[in-house]
C-alpha cells in the first residue's frame, strides 16, 4: 500500500487541467483506483454491486479504520486528496463524465473516512 502511496504523491502533481490524462498522471490515477479497492469489495470495484449499495458495503463493516496505524491513515487521506485534483481538472475542461466518476470514487475515502 506504501508503493502506491508513492506513486499518488508522485502522480498527484500532474493532475491539473493541461495534464491530467498524461501517462504518468494516469499512473497516480491507477494508484490511487488501486487503494480506492481496498477499501472495499472487489465484486463492487468490478461494477457487479451498484453505486447505491456502496454506503452499505463499506460502513456494514464493524472493521475500524482508525485503528490502523498513521502511514495507512496517510495514505488514505493522500489518495482522496490526489482525486479531489482529478475532480477539479476535469471540472476545469469540461469533462462532465469524468468528474462524476472521480466524485462518485471520492464517495467511497468520504464514507469510510469520516
């Protein structure tokens, strides 16, 4: 999970509205879908559960996040903040679509984190 915390710290710089679908900001992006699934169910990462049931997914849980150690806790909150870029910069170019998604995925750190 640390790897992948890297590669968002490294990768969350590019997101901005001129490079977001560059490779590597594509790599942060990869990185960051990647801690997103281990927050929850790989069947609901897949698509076979819908979006609605997402709530339900991860807070049926009776697992306390809090009570991992503060790098995990870093790297959950680094992950949400390199999406809220991504949000942003396809907000910035007018992609609709691709600011839904990366909303809907920010659900998923807003639910489990808060």
């Amino acid at each position: 999970m640390l790897a992948h915390g890297t590669s968002v710290a490294l990768g969350e710089p590019l997101a901005t509205k001129d490079t977001w679908q560059h490779d590597l900001a594509r790599m942060g992006l990869g990185a960051i879908r990647t801690i997103l699934s281990l927050l929850y169910d790989s069947e609901l990462h897949a698509g076979l559960v819908p979006i609605q049931m997402l709530k339900y997914t991860v807070t049926a849980t009776s697992y306390d996040i809090t009570l991992l150690p503060a790098s995990i806790s870093y790297v959950f909150l680094g992950a949400a903040k390199g999406l809220l870029r991504f949000v942003h910069a396809a907000n910035q170019v007018g992609d609709e679509i691709s600011a839904s998604v990366f909303r809907s995925e920010l659900g998923v750190f807003q639910c489990v984190l808060l």
